[in-house]
C-alpha cells in the first residue's frame, strides 16, 4: 500500500511545511523573531523538507518504491533473486 500513500503523504507534507514557512517569513516580518537564530533555522529546515518532498521524493524515492513494489503486487516476483539465506 506505500505505492499509494507514499505520493499523497508526501505532498500533504510538502503543502504543510510550505504554508508553515510563508507564514513564518510573511507574519511577523518586522519582529525581533526573525532577527534571532531559531527562527532561521526553522526556515532552513522547513526549506529543506519541502525541497525533499518535491524534488528527491518523485524523482528519487517514488521509482525505486515502484521498482520493488510493481513486481510483488503483479505477482511476478522472481523468486532466482531472493535474498534470504536457506535453512540446511
């Protein structure tokens, strides 16, 4: 089932963290918030999940997610490559 919610928990992330970084950068632009440290950090993180989530996510993770999920939900799982040790 991560084939599906992987792309949607995802988004739901990126959408969340880019709303959270507006208005951190738009309310408050006057303040002695933004002036401090914390608050920059909190920027650079919430610039770094959403780059993750938009660019890395589908680019990266979703193929290799499709890659090894497509063939077992197809039941064309090559059973030649398996992994796991036989008991003697």
């Amino acid at each position: 089932l991560p084939i599906v919610t992987f792309p949607v928990g995802a988004f739901a992330e990126a959408v969340g963290a880019y709303w959270h970084l507006k208005e951190l950068l738009l309310v408050g632009a006057d303040d002695a918030t933004t002036r401090s440290s914390l608050h920059w950090v909190q920027v650079g993180l919430l610039v770094m999940v959403v780059g993750i989530n938009s660019l890395l996510g589908p680019t990266m993770a979703y193929p290799a997610l499709l890659k090894k999920g497509l063939p077992v939900l197809l039941g064309k799982k090559d059973k030649s490559k398996s992994t796991r040790k036989k008991k003697d």
